[in-house]
C-alpha cells in the first residue's frame, strides 16, 4: 500500500529543490483555503466543542488549517468524545470490557482516532516532524548564502 502524500511543509527541504518546494507550498496554500471560519458547529455537545477548540487553539500556530478542516475536526471531536465515553463506562464497571458488541464499538472509535491523529498531525512524531522542518525553515530564511545564490540577498 502506497504512502499518503504529505504537505511540503512537512516534507524534509532536501527531498526536493527549493524552487519545487515553494512552489508546491504555494499550491497547497491555494488549495487549503482561507480559515477564518473555523468554529465548532452548533450541534456539538458542549464536551465535543471543548474538544475541537482544544485541536484548533494547539495547531493554530502550526498553521496548517483551512475552512475545509472543520468537518474533519468535529469528526475527530466525536469521535474522541464517544471513546473517553466508552472509557469511563469500562473504568466504573470492568464487564463491559468483555461484552463483544461493546468492544467492538469501542474498537471502531479508536481505530477512527488514530486516523484522525495521522490527519490533524497529532502524534508525537508528526508533531515532532513539524518542529524540526520549521527549524530548518527558519535557518534557510536566515541563511545570507542561501539568499546570495535564490538571488535574494
């Protein structure tokens, strides 16, 4: 099974040119849309609304969210809510953890939530990944040498 792409943002610079890089950048940036209507729909119980601002306000700065988004958001909202609510269902009484119909529900829920961590770069290592690309970023803006030989300086 073939790998999903990843956004150039988060793909290490020296897999590619950095003209290839901006401009991929640069299409994504078009593709992903603008994000100032990313709010919690209505609908969602008061739990599942503390969930999604949480996910905003901690990728805000990562900016790497459009409009778009918000569908998978309140996705992954709900579905995080109803697995803490099958784990407290199995901590208050244990049984449940061999009722076959609940365990696989419970299953579901959290094979969605590691599809949503992989989609939102919530695991440690995205997370992680992030962090050392926008260091690199942020040395080659600073770097004068690169900026004499783009033409820049």
């Amino acid at each position: 099974m073939a790998r999903p792409v990843k956004s150039a943002k988060l793909i290490a610079p020296y897999n590619r040119t950095l003209e290839e890089t901006k401009q991929r950048i640069e299409v994504e940036e078009t593709l992903k849309g603008k994000n100032d209507d990313l709010k919690a729909p209505d609908y969602l119980t008061k739990n599942q609304k503390q969930i999604f601002n949480n996910i905003l306000s901690n990728l805000e700065d990562a900016d790497i969210l459009g409009n778009l988004d918000i569908y998978l958001l309140e996705q992954a909202s709900i579905c995080i809510d109803r697995l803490q609510k099958y784990e407290e269902k199995i901590n208050k009484d244990i049984r449940y953890s061999y009722e076959p119909n609940f365990i696989k529900a419970r299953n579901s829920y959290a094979k969605d939530f590691q599809r949503y961590c992989n989609e939102l770069s919530l695991s440690p290592q995205s997370r992680a990944k992030i962090g050392n690309l926008n260091l690199l970023q942020r040395k080659e803006e600073k770097d004068p040498i690169l900026k004499l030989l783009e033409g820049v300086g």
